[in-house]
C-alpha cells in the first residue's frame, strides 16, 4: 500500500477552496465522501483523480487533506479561475506578493476610496479581458489572478459572477477587513496542486485522461428548479438541458472504459415530483438523494432543506 500522505495544516486545519464559488460543494462533501468506493476509504489511496468541472474544487481540496492522490486533473470552462489555478501552481510567491500589497493598500483606506480602487480595478479588468492571452501563460496571469481572487475576497456575497459577455458585473461588498492574501491556505493549495494537470475546457476532455483507474467527480451546473432560478447562471456559458444530456451520454461511456464516477445536482423533485430528468437519464446507474443546506427564496414553496442527487456506477 502506498505510503500515506496527509498535508494537514500544523494546526489541524484541512486546505480549503482559494475561492468562494457558485455552487460550491462544502456542504455535500460528507455525503460524497461516504460513497467512495470501499477499497479506496480503506486505503486513503487514489490513483487517479478527475474533476472535469472543478469549480472552487471543495472536494478535490478536502480529499488532498486527508488521502493520498497520485496525479490529478481538474477541468473548468472558465477561463478567469483556470489562470487563478495556474497562477497559484506555478507562481504563489509571487501572486501574494500581490495580494499581500493589494490588502495593504484596501484596508488603509475609507469606504469611499475602497470604491474608487475596487470600481477603477473592475473596469479594468473588464476592458483588459478584449486583448488578454488566455492561450499562453505570461507574466501578465498574475495580476489577473491577483484581481480575480481580490474581487472574490472584497465583492458582494463574495461570489465571482460574470454577466454574458464574461464581464465582472458583482458591486463592492461590505467586509470590514476581508483578508484578501490568505497566505497559509494559498500555500497549502500550491502544495495540493502539484503534479496535477490543470486544464480550461468543456468536461468532454477529460476523456483521454480517464482509465479504469480513475476516479471521476463531475458537479455540472445545477439544472434550474423552476424557470426563474438563476443557479446555473455561474458563468457565461450557461450549461441547458443538452448539456445535461450530452453529460450523461458521457457518463455512460466513462462507466464503459470502467472509471469510478461520482454526479451531483439539483433535484428536479425538489419543484416538481413528476420530473424525471435524471432518474430517466440516469437510469442504469444508482441515484441517491441527500438533503444538502441550500436555500431557495425566489419560491416560498421551496424554503428550507432540500434535496440533491448523488450518481454512483459502482
Ligand atoms: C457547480 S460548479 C462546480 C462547483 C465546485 N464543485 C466547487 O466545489 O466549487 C460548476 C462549474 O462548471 C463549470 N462549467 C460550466 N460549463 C462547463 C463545461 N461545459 N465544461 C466544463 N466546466 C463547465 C463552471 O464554470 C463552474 O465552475
């Protein structure tokens, strides 16, 4: 059995997400976890980790806390948290250097003059993103992912949200003294991203990657409840029902190639008991259904616990 390495903080803490993130997956990880395969919560051990939709990565985060991952793989279609990744891989003295300075900066300041820094740094960030290198890593990655994560620490709800042309839309939140350079966890994400291949694209290139060995976490856009439920609205690609469907096509020819798989979403039962989107989609799979801590407002029928699905092929 391979030895067993678990990166715990000196003082016991687990590495967290660098970002908060729509749809983020800290309150389901207990339900994830539980339904590992056996051998692997035995061993602690995986050899191969595939997240084709990683997001803030809360589970890829908790998991790198306690087991031991050999190489990995995370996929988003977002561009901006992709060079964040990268940025924090590659080059995290650097980018807290940037923090560090840009918190120093935020925090000696008046609310009035934290606008004026906060709304002048969005414009031009939205404004940079018409000519920005996207394709080829430069130095010029760092300052964006120094801004992408100051926004996160210092916006509204603290949610990095972009309206359809992929600007940063989200107003000034009203943290007191929002730590923008969270340098013990920034490095324990540096140390977790090691060996691990980080990839900006549609989940379907994941395929090469996957074997019989691997273990696959998709946590896809929430299919929306009702239609006015914005909670797939994570970025400008919005992911619809044939995305769902061209998912699950996927899915099923993963299981074939033998990889482990994992699916989270949004129960459709929790609007509507008739809807059988999943369990139809699904259907020669196991869906479980977990209640999960999420609040939906826009429909009082809807407040309070509801229901998730968890998809397992093993
Ligand atoms: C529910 S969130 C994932 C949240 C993540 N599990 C976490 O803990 O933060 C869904 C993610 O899928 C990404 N996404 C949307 N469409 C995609 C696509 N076609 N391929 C890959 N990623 C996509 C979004 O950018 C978003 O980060």
């Amino acid at each position: 059995m391979k030895e067993i390495q678990i990166k715990l903080f000196k003082n016991g803490n687990r590495i967290k997400p660098f970002l908060k993130w729509a749809g983020g997956k800290s309150q389901l990880i207990n339900e994830i976890v539980k339904r590992l395969p056996d051998k692997i919560k035995r061993s602690k051990y995986i050899k191969k980790y595939i997240e084709p939709f990683v997001g803030g990565g809360a589970l890829f985060f908790h998991l790198k806390s306690y087991y031991s991952i050999e190489k990995a793989v995370l996929i988003d279609i977002n561009r901006e948290l992709i060079i964040c990744y990268k940025v924090i891989q590659k080059e995290p003295n650097q980018l807290m250097t940037k923090l560090q300075k840009l918190e120093k900066l935020f925090l000696s300041k008046s609310f009035a003059e934290r606008e004026e820094i906060y709304y002048d740094t969005r414009a031009l960030y939205n404004v940079r993103m018409n000519d920005f290198d996207y394709e080829n890593y430069n130095f010029e990655w760092i300052d964006r992912a120094s801004q992408t994560i100051f926004f996160n620490k210092t916006c509204f709800n603290g949610l990095f949200r972009q309206n359809k042309k992929g600007e940063f839309n989200v107003p000034m939140g009203s943290y007191k003294n929002p730590t923008i350079c969270q340098t013990e966890n920034l490095f324990a994400v540096s140390n977790a991203l090691e060996n691990v291949e980080i990839i900006c694209g549609d989940f379907t290139e994941a395929e090469k990657y996957i074997t019989k060995e691997s273990v696959v976490y998709y946590d896809p856009p929430y299919r929306p409840l009702n239609n006015t439920s914005s909670f797939k609205d994570y970025s400008k690609d919005g992911f619809n029902d044939k995305d769902q469907i061209r998912l699950a096509n996927f899915y099923t020819k993963m299981h074939k190639k033998g990889a482990c798989q994992i699916l989270s979403n949004s129960d459709p039962k929790n609007a509507n008991l008739d809807d059988d989107f999943f369990d139809e989609l699904y259907k020669e799979f196991k869906i479980d259904r977990v209640l999960a801590n999420r609040m939906i407002n826009c429909n009082g029928n809807l407040r309070g616990k509801i229901k998730e699905i968890i998809i397992t092929n093993y």
